[in-house]
C-alpha cells in the first residue's frame, strides 16, 4: 500500500513540475518563504499556497485548491513532515486525518453544514 502510495505521489509531483507552471516565492517572517502555484494552464488561478523553512523543507500550513477556486486540501507540516490535522473537502463532505510526523493517528469523516 505504501508503495503505490509512493508512486501516485511521485507521479503526481513530475506531472505537476513537468508543466510550465507559474511560481511566485516572497519571504515571510521567522525565516519562512512563502510559495503560491498557479495552475499551468491558467496562470492567474491559484492552485496551492504554503511555506518552505530555511532548510528548503513544507513547513507551516498548505492550502490547495481545485480551478473553481474552492479549498480541496489544508495541510500542515513540522519542517517537512505531514504534522497535524489535514482537513480534505469533497462532495459535500471532509475527511479529518490526524498526522504525527507522517504517520497517520486518525481518520475522521464529517458532513460539511450548509447555512
């Protein structure tokens, strides 16, 4: 399981970087660099948004998005490992996984409450 899970990832990441995607990096506060991805086939909608510490590593809250401009994933991460709840919005629902340095403590499903 793991292995495929690898794999998805990776395949994923060089179908991502293998586009010409727009990146734009601003420091941030507490040696942090601010990273927002745009999607490569419009560069004015962004797809995810999140920090790198000073060691080039995820650190800090990631937020992506689908092009509809609507929130899919909130991710957090302790100098570059998955840490915390990361919260995934789809169909209606999220999924609530609880991460302790990369491996999962939890998984939660909740119904999302329309007003």
């Amino acid at each position: 399981m793991k292995s495929i899970l690898s794999l998805v990832i990776m395949l994923f990441t060089i179908a991502t970087f293998a586009q010409d995607q727009r990146v734009e990096f601003e420091k941030a506060d507490n040696d942090l660099v601010k990273a927002t991805y745009y999607f490569a086939d419009n560069s004015d909608i962004v797809e995810r948004v999140g920090f790198f510490n000073k060691d080039k590593e995820l650190h800090g809250t990631w937020i992506t998005f689908n092009q509809a401009g609507e929130k899919t994933v909130v991710a957090h991460y302790e100098n570059g490992k998955k840490h915390g709840e990361w919260f995934y919005y789809s169909d209606g629902k999220i999924k609530i996984v609880t991460y302790e340095y990369n491996k999962i403590t939890s998984v939660k499903d909740k119904a999302v409450a329309v007003n």
